[in-house]
C-alpha cells in the first residue's frame, strides 16, 4: 500500500510540471488564431517611465504575453494594459486597453505572469504596449514591437571591441537592466553585467536618495586588510543642478574633501584628472576610465549607469577587476558640492553613516533585490510657493522633465521652471502674469489632463480662467485667483485647448503670507523674504525656492561686510538659525555673534529651506562694544538684502566646504514700512549731483541773495536789490530741479524719510518768500512814519528768508548722513565736514561784515565818512525799530562822553 502510494505521488509529481507547462503553452490558449507569425516569440524589456517599471517581455501566441522579472510600484486601480501604434504623445494618448488583466494596486517584485489579449484585439493592431494609468493618461514603461533602436549611448562601439575607457561598448537591452544586482542598503542598490571578452563591465548605481546627493562606489585596495576607503578607486556619480547625469573616476588618499597640500600636491576624494602633473589633456583622459552609458531621475530614485574597463590602462590611481576573485569594494552615499570658479568639479562631501564595503565576485549570479525601490518623497518637479505680492509668470517652453509623460512637445513654464507643482494658500489671492502665447489659453481646473474636457465627456470645475487667458510677454493677460475654503486640496493648470501642459496646483492652509504683512522676492526669484515690523522688533522669515542644505541672508549690499542669518537642518533633524558677522571671502571670515533672536524656527521640505525669526530693530547693547551692536534696522531707510545657497552648513566647524554654490546676483532694496522692493542700482552719482544743486541753492545763491540785501544797500543803485532777487529765484530753480532730478531716479518720494521731510519743510518756507516779495507794501513817503502792514511785512520777509536759509542747512546735513547710512560711504562723512567748515567761513563773514558797517556807520554820523547814498531813499533806516540803522541803536553810535566840542572854521574858497 505504501509502495502504491509512493508510486502515485511520484507520478502526480511529474504531472504536475507537465500541467504547469501546457497551461503557459500557447496551445492551451482556446481559439487563437495563428495569423501574425512575426511577432511570435519577439522578446524585450520595459522601457523604464514611471513608478520603477522593469522586466522582460515575450509574445508567446496571437493572444497572450509573458512578463518575468516584473516590478512596479503601485499605480492605482485603473492601470491596465494599453496598445497603441506608437510611442510619441500622440499614438500613446489615441490608444486603446488591450486586455481585461488589470495591474492591481499592490507592487510587483519580480513577478512572472502570463497576460490575454482580448479577442478583438491582435498584434497588427499594435505597435506599443505600454502598462498605462488611464485617469492621467499617464505611460509608467512600455515596450516598442518594432525594431529596437541603438542604445542610449554616444557613439557606441562595436560590440567586439576591447573597452578602454574612451568609448562606450553597445549594450543590447535596456539600460536599466542588468544580469545580477546586490543590495547595499535599505536605499541603495548595486546592478551589474560583466562582459570579460570584451573587458569592460556596466555597473548600475540605485538609490532613493534626495537628488543632491552623491552616489560612489568602487574597488579597496587588493592589498589592504583594512582602512578600505584609502587607497580606493571610486566611481562617483550624481546630478547636475540642471539635472544632467554625470560619472568621474576619483582617487582616495585621504579622509577629506580635496584640497591642495603646502608641497601643491592634491590630496583627500579627487578625481584622478587631478592628480597628473601633465596639462596635456590626452594624459589626463588615460586616467579617466570610466564613461557615462544612462542616468535619470524618476520616483525619487536616482539612477546612474555607467562603464569601466576590468582591465585599466591607468596603473596609478586604478585597480584591476578580477573576473573570478572576490574582492572588496566600498559604498557610500552624501551631499556633493557643486562646482565653483575655485573647483571646478563635484567634490563629495561627508558620507555621515551611509557607507560601507562588501565582498564581491563579479563572475557569480547574485539577484537579491525584490521589487523596486520606493521611497515617500516620490515629488522630484521644483516646487514654486505663490506669493501674493509677486505675479507667478506663465510662459511655454520645450518638455524635457515632463512629471507626467507623454507630453506634448510644449508645455507650461511657472517663473521660468517646467510644469512645477504649485503650492497656493487659502484666502490667499494669486496672480498669473500670462505669456505663454495667444495659443495657449490658461486655466486652472478640477480635471488633471485640461484640454477640451467636454470632448471626452468629462465634467470640471473651472476656478479660474479659460479661452480668454491668453497673452504674450510684450502683453501679458493678468489673472488672479483666491482659493478659499472650499478649494480642494489638489486642483491643476492647465491649457484649456491642449491636454498635458501643465501639471498639480497644492492648496494648503494659511502660510507665511498670513502670517506677515509683507512679503517681496529677492534677486533672481529664488528667495521670499517675509515681514512684519511692530513698535521695537521685526519677524522676519525667509524661504528658498529651490532645493537646498542651507539659507543666508544678509542686510548689506553684499556679503562682506555685512550681518548673515543662516538657516540650516542637522543631521538629526533639528533646524538652526544663528547670526554671523561676514569681514571676508572665506570660511575664517565668518564670525558667530551673540545676537538675541526669539520665535526661531526652520524646517526643510523637499529639501526647501525656510527660516524664521524675530529681532529688536536695536540691540540696544548699553554701551557694550560687541560687534551685533552695530546690527541696526532702520524701518525709514530702504534695507539691502542679498542671499545664498549652499550643501551643507555646520555650526561648530566652519570650511571651505561651507561656502555657498549659489548666490543672488545683485542685492534688493527693500522698504520696511511700504513693503516694496526693487533691484538695488548704483544711486550714488544721482544723489551727489541732487546734493551739489542743493548746496548751490541754499549754500551759495540764498545766503548770498540775503547778505546782497543787509550789507551792500550802501552801494548805488539797486545794485543790492537785483543781486537779491536774482539770487533767490536761482537758488528755487535750482532746487526745484535738484528735486525732480531725484525723484525721477528714485522714481519715488519717501515721506517718512528725516530728510524729505526736512527738505519739504525748506522749500515752503523758500516758496513763501517770493510770494511774500509780490505783497510787498509800499514804505511811505520821506519822513512818514512806516505804515503798520510794512513792519509787518518787513519782520514776515526777513525771519522766513532766514529760518529758510538754517533749515535748507540742516536738509543738506541730513541728506549727507542718508547718503552716508545708505552706502556706508566713508565719504560723507568728509564731505560733512566740509560743510561745517564752509558755514564757519560764512559765519566769520557776517561778523566781518556787521563789524565793518557798524564801524562804517559810526563814521557816517560823526561825519567821518565819505559815503555815497543810493538812489536818494533813506534804505539804511530799520524799519522795524526807527531808532536803529542797519540794527545799530543810534545811541551807541555817539562817544561815551555827554559833552561834545565842535570847532567851526571858515570856508575859504
């Protein structure tokens, strides 16, 4: 019984492979036609799209397919399987579904699975099957039933040439497939295809990692035990800021970042180029070995594929791969400084824990990745946060990192950035500086594909916009919108005639525009500038547009010379704001200050920086000498304000490697209480030539129209009289014109300045003269008494032309210091002084002037004189007091003694 059994176990046993085979034989299949023999058998991979597609592909009969080696993450219930005649926009989005098998919502890892077509569908009809989201219209990979196109790689080889590292050998299949792949990490992942004939070996780079990040890897030193890093041959790989893929091959000689050493010798994680003496750039090829074959940037998965040689030319900084030997190799992940005008290459920055080494032999099958990499920031489009004081402009440009493909050959820029998601706020309005085109009609809806929605028989809510939202960058259309309360939380822009320019609208709650009363965007639109000024501090918060590992701004034209708030996040998490004082151009330049700051806070999302606080306008320091004194904001004068961007900051230890990779190109000037803000431009020409007219006028022609009148009555004629007029309607002239000459440039007046006001204060008191001049009454004929309304006209004329002349003084002192605070211009300073000299000088003149007409004037009424009376009016006599000439009491013009002799003698002829 026993041997009965075992026999028919046995033979269920070699049963059950044989049902398992006819069930996946085309055979088993009912009613398939065998009509279209060519494709039969045709066998190839994914192309990679979306949501981590991979896997092989093989038409098995007419009716069915075979897909192994599976992966996808999950893309939602309505993902199925598409044909189409081609794989442009077009013939993708003019498609068809292709089988009642639905890709449910679970992922796949490495699943192998047989697919039906549906029974009116064949593979004449179809060119490209793609695994397709049909509510996005979205493609997330596919496979062209056509002749497969060459590889993505510059001018491959032949498939029979001896790799040296100067040009890429032709790959068959797609770059993103490999034979094995070895898992390094939980976020990083090794693929390889080793190739020994022709002495070269593909090495695929995986990670979910932030898109600054670097990826390395690369071979210890064969003749180490330890200290693995040193020594190594690295690949390092990464990502350009403007999102281009890149490979270098670096030398390790050192746990540092590269730098050069006293002797001139490069040292630490270079490139090996830099490493040759030789400027020869042949030479300097030899040492570069590894060439770049793919890379993109899909899902928050950076990927990276690349070729080196098992064999290396390079003696000196390479190591041999050993096709049948295991041998250690190291890994690492981090942040990579970009390239500056000091190094021009990507230089690695600290790996923090993300590293390690592995023993691998190249030669053995190893497949222990199951399923594709994910990770929750799956968002790699820019983000661009709406600001309701700045327009967000709206242009079309060509699509080349579309987040949602296909896409049509043009789609829709936001302030100058492709298609980015668009975080708006509630109760926040929005405006839309249109541009794209009068073809281009733009909107923003409840659909996610726009276009003409009533042609597929869909229904939309349209918030704002439509076919009139249209317009050219000579003149734009002007749209605004207010999400409110009943907003959903995810709305698109689109164009309202064509499908898929645009992409995701993000309405969240009340921001930092709630939170402060202005708001303005600095140089180059990369940085918002936030706040809000109460009676002794100001809240201040700033937020890059751009991703980032820390934020500066600085209150100064410049970075030197001025005060600095960084924010940062650190390795932990925990987000940091501090004070510096910035005396220079490298790290030792900066200098941490004790400055209080309350309300701190910052916090990075999708690696966007933002910061916040809230300071005294003055530290009110008590005497105390320590440079955050200084650190005044004057909310009257307009405010300079520069920012920057760099990888990494640190409190404790400052480098070279803490220096920013990008900074704003010229500072803003930002007015605190109107909550405005313009580009700063060079003023100081424009200001000095509206200060010199002003000294003209009121420190040459209105004192010197004033001294005319009180000291030269005596000369005659009117001599004095039209040196007086003359002088003062010169001197309104010319400050009328010092006037408009600075508002134009200013192209505005700020009252709440100390000096406008001052100055709006001289010219009434200088305009009320010439008036006051046209009222003059008459004096009286000689030896009347002066009428009432002349003494009263007489005191109005001479104490306004004087209070005029001392307030147009102070106006030209406190124009000086504006001058001085608004450029920290040493100059003013002198020029102050020059001033105070020229006023005592013209002091020492009107005592000189009193001093001779009084002694003049004794003379005269002793007859000791021999002066010439003017035009036969007694215009010395002080109409204002009868008994004073000139403002000289006729009594103290008489000798001390109360007895006087007169000698008379006789005329003789």
């Amino acid at each position: 019984m026993a041997n009965a059994q075992s026999i028919l176990l046995i033979s269920l046993g070699f049963l059950i492979p044989l049902f398992e085979f006819s069930v996946s034989s085309s055979d088993s299949i009912p009613d398939c036609p065998k009509t279209n023999t060519s494709v039969i058998n045709f066998t190839s991979q994914f192309v990679m799209c979306q949501h981590q597609v991979r896997g092989s592909f093989t038409i098995i009969n007419d009716c069915a397919f075979r897909v192994k080696d599976f992966d996808m993450i999950q893309g939602g219930s309505d993902v199925c399987w598409w044909g189409a005649a081609g794989d442009s926009y077009e013939n993708l989005t003019s498609g068809f579904v292709i089988s009642d098998d639905k890709l449910n919502t679970t992922t796949y890892k490495n699943d192998n699975f047989t697919v039906s077509l549906l029974s009116n569908v064949t593979w004449d009809d179809i060119k490209v099957v793609s695994v397709w989201k049909t509510s996005l219209e979205s493609d997330f990979g596919h496979v062209v039933l056509e002749e497969k196109p060459e590889a993505p790689a510059p001018a491959p080889a032949p498939s029979d040439v001896n790799f040296t590292g100067s040009s890429v050998v032709r790959i068959d299949g797609e770059p993103t497939m490999f034979d094995n792949c070895k898992v390094l990490s939980d976020t990083y992942r090794l693929r390889w295809t080793v190739r020994p004939k022709n002495n070269v070996i593909d090495i695929g780079l995986e990670g979910a990692v932030d898109v600054r990040d670097y990826m390395a890897f690369g071979w210890a030193d064969p003749f180490k035990e330890n200290d693995h890093m040193l020594g190594a041959d690295v690949a390092v790989t990464g990502f350009t800021e403007k999102g281009a893929p890149f490979v270098d091959d670096y030398h390790i000689t050192k746990y540092s970042e590269c730098t050069t050493n006293k002797n001139g010798k490069v040292e630490g994680v270079c490139p090996d180029t830099l490493y040759v003496d030789s400027d020869d750039a042949h030479d300097r090829d030899l040492v570069n070995n590894t060439m770049l074959v793919y890379g993109h940037r899909k899902d928050g998965v950076s990927f990276i594929r690349y070729q080196r040689p098992l064999k290396s030319i390079d003696k000196r900084y390479d190591w041999n791969i050993e096709y049948k030997k295991n041998m250690t190799c190291i890994w690492a992940l981090g942040l990579i400084k970009p390239p500056d005008s000091i190094r021009p290459h990507y230089l690695p920055e600290n790996h923090g824990k993300r590293y390690g080494h592995v023993q691998i032999n190249v030669s053995e099958n190893v497949n222990d990745c199951v399923g594709p990499l994910d990770t929750k920031n799956k968002q790699d489009q820019d983000l661009v946060i709406a600001n309701e004081k700045e327009p967000l402009v709206v242009t079309s440009g060509p699509g080349l990192h579309y987040p949602n493909p296909p896409n049509p050959s043009k789609v829709l820029y936001i302030n100058k950035k492709e298609s980015p998601l668009l975080r708006v706020e509630r109760g926040v309005p929005v405006k839309f500086s249109i541009q794209a085109g009068h073809n281009v009609a733009f909107y923003i809806t409840s659909d996610p594909l726009g276009g003409n929605v009533t042609s597929r028989k869909q229904d939309e809510t349209v918030y704002a916009g439509g076919p009139e939202a249209h317009g050219v960058k000579s003149k734009p259309k002007v749209l605004e919108w207010a999400p409110n309360r009943n907003t959903p939380d995810q709305v698109y822009y689109q164009s309202f005639y064509t499908q898929k320019m645009g992409w995701k609208v993000e309405v969240v709650d009340g921001g930092l525009t709630d939170m402060y009363n202005n708001s303005v965007l600095l140089d180059d639109q990369q940085v918002s500038f936030f706040w809000t000024i109460s009676k002794k501090s100001i809240s201040i918060a700033a937020r890059g547009e751009k991703k980032s590992g820390y934020l500066a701004i600085a209150f100064g034209s410049k970075m030197v010379n001025s005060f600095a708030y960084v924010g940062w996040i650190d390795v932990n998490g925990k987000g940091h704001v501090k004070t510096y004082w910035i005396d220079g151009m490298n790290a030792q330049s900066l200098h941490p200050t004790d400055e209080h700051l309350t309300y701190v806070r910052c916090k990075s999302e999708r690696g966007v920086i933002t910061m916040e606080f809230t300071r005294d306008l003055d530290p009110n320091c008590n005497g105390d000498k320590k440079i955050e004194c200084k650190n005044i904001v004057e909310p009257t004068s307009p405010l300079p304000v520069v920012w920057a961007m760099g990888a990494k900051w640190s409190s404790d230890h400052l480098t070279q490697s803490n220096m920013h990779s990008v900074t704003s190109s010229k500072p803003v000037r930002i007015s605190l209480i109107y909550g405005s803000a313009e580009a700063e431009e060079d003023l100081k020409p424009v200001l000095a030539v509206h200060g010199f007219m002003m000294f003209l006028a009121w420190g040459i022609f209105f004192p010197g129209g004033i001294l005319a009148a009180r000291y030269m009555k005596h000369v005659n004629g009117d001599v004095w009289f039209k040196i007086h007029v003359y002088s003062q309607w010169s001197g309104l002239t010319i400050t009328f014109l010092g006037i408009l000459f600075a508002a134009a440039e200013l192209r505005s007046l700020h009252t709440d300045l100390l000096h406008v006001k001052i100055g709006i204060l001289t010219v009434i008191l200088g305009c009320i003269q010439p008036v006051n001049a046209y009222l003059r009454p008459k004096k009286g004929d000689n030896g009347e008494e002066p009428l009432l309304r002349r003494i009263v006209w007489e005191y109005i004329h001479a104490y306004c032309g004087r209070s005029a002349v001392i307030v147009g003084i102070f106006a030209i002192f406190s124009g000086m210091k504006h001058l001085g605070d608004r450029y920290d211009d040493e100059n003013a300073r002198g020029l102050i002084w020059a001033l105070v000299v020229w006023i005592l000088v013209g002091v020492l003149t009107v005592l000189y002037f009193e001093y001779s007409q009084r002694r003049h004037l004794r003379q005269r009424f002793f007859g000791l004189g021999n002066w010439v009376l003017g035009d036969g009016e007694d215009e010395e006599t002080d109409l204002l007091r009868a008994d004073r000439i000139h403002g000289v009491h006729v009594e103290k013009l008489a000798l001390p003694s109360e007895r006087s002799e007169i000698q008379l003698e006789p005329l003789r002829s």
